[in-house]
C-alpha cells in the first residue's frame, strides 16, 4: 500500500473519531442539558422507562419577577419552616434564596415527546409544595386543583402538599411551569414528579 493510500485512511479514520467523540459529547450534553426526551415504547402493550423529573433530580430554570431569563435553579438553603418533604426531591431556587424580593417566580422544565413507531400515552403527575404558594401549568394552561397555598399563604407546610396530573402529549416540545409567588424573604420549589409512556397495544403504521 503506498504511503498516500495510508495518509488516506489514517485521515477517514482520524475524521470518523471525531465525529464519534463529538456525537457521544452532544448525547452527554443533551442528556444533561434543559430539554428531557420521552423515550420511546420498545414492546407493544408495555411501558417505556419512566423519567424522574423531580426538583433537585432533573435540570429545573428559574427566572425572577418580571423577567424571561431563565437560569438553572440550585439547591436552596432550607428554612426551618419548610415542613414539607417529598421522597427523591429537594428544594430547590434561585441563587440566594433566603433573602428573595417579592413577586412570582417562574419555575419550567422543558420535555420533548418524539413521534415513535409503537405511540403511547404520555402523563406527567407528581405532587408540589412550595414558599408562599404556587400554581402548576402545562402548556400554558393551569392544570385541574394544581394549587398549593396552605393557611396563610404557607404552601411550604406539608398540609400543603399538592398532587397534579396530565396526560395525552402529542409529539414535540412542551413544558411544565411553576408559577411561585414570594411574599418576600425564602422562595423555593418542591416537586415530585415522572414522566410516564404507556404503551399503545397498536403500531404506527403511517
């Protein structure tokens, strides 16, 4: 084989590792980044692998009053007021949440449900609590008794805790929105939710 052919190849092969490397990056970044995907069901009449997407678990945004800048929530420093607890989740805010300006915080987290060959029936549902109180959207539109606000405005107490569900996600993106309103001083969000893909018994033939 003469020494171009070789240049050739080592370079198709240099080129293909690239593009491997860069690929399993993007996969590990979208993994890790601000839209979740709803995987696909795999077996007709099963369920796909549901996906954790609770406060502290999965990669929330937070943007203050009277803005759209969204950024990513951190774990907030828990006040001693805060009865409420949920397995698998954790408080979370914006950053310096102890001593946070009046108004309504907007909490979101974005999925994306793909158009699969066997569809399913895709339902997000978990429960909520949060400092004052706050409301659960999806869609833009407020989701059936998503409200929590306790006695006095304390929806971090865990009388408060509050359950939602929805269902029936046509494929592409949607987003699910917290609307929490602080009457000044501690702000965080907790919520305890999945991401389910039951199985249709048909397979897309279209």
């Amino acid at each position: 084989m003469s020494i171009a052919n070789i240049t050739r190849r080592v370079g198709i092969v240099t080129l293909m590792a690239a593009s491997l490397i860069s690929t399993t990056q993007a996969g590990a970044q979208a993994a890790s980044g601000k839209v979740v995907d709803v995987p696909c069901c795999t077996c007709i009449g099963g369920q796909a692998r549901p996906i954790i997407v609770s406060t502290g678990a999965a990669t929330w945004e937070v943007a203050p009053p009277g803005s759209t800048a969204f950024v990513n929530t951190t774990l907030a420093t828990v006040n001693q007021g805060w009865t409420a607890t949920l397995p698998g989740a954790a408080w979370v805010g914006p950053a310096n949440n102890t001593g946070a300006p009046a108004g309504t915080y907007t909490f979101r987290l974005r999925f994306r449900v793909p158009k699969c060959v066997i569809p399913g029936r895709v339902t997000i549902s978990g429960r909520f609590a949060a400092d004052n109180g706050a409301q659960v959207f999806i869609d833009g539109a407020a989701t059936p008794i998503a409200s929590s606000g306790g006695v006095a405005t304390r929806g971090y107490q865990t009388a408060a805790i509050t359950p939602f569900s929805q269902a029936g996600f046509a494929p592409g993106m949607h987003e699910i929105v917290v609307r929490v309103n602080n009457i000044g001083g501690p702000i965080g969000l907790l919520m305890d939710a999945t991401i389910a893909n039951q199985c249709s018994s048909a397979v897309e033939t279209r």
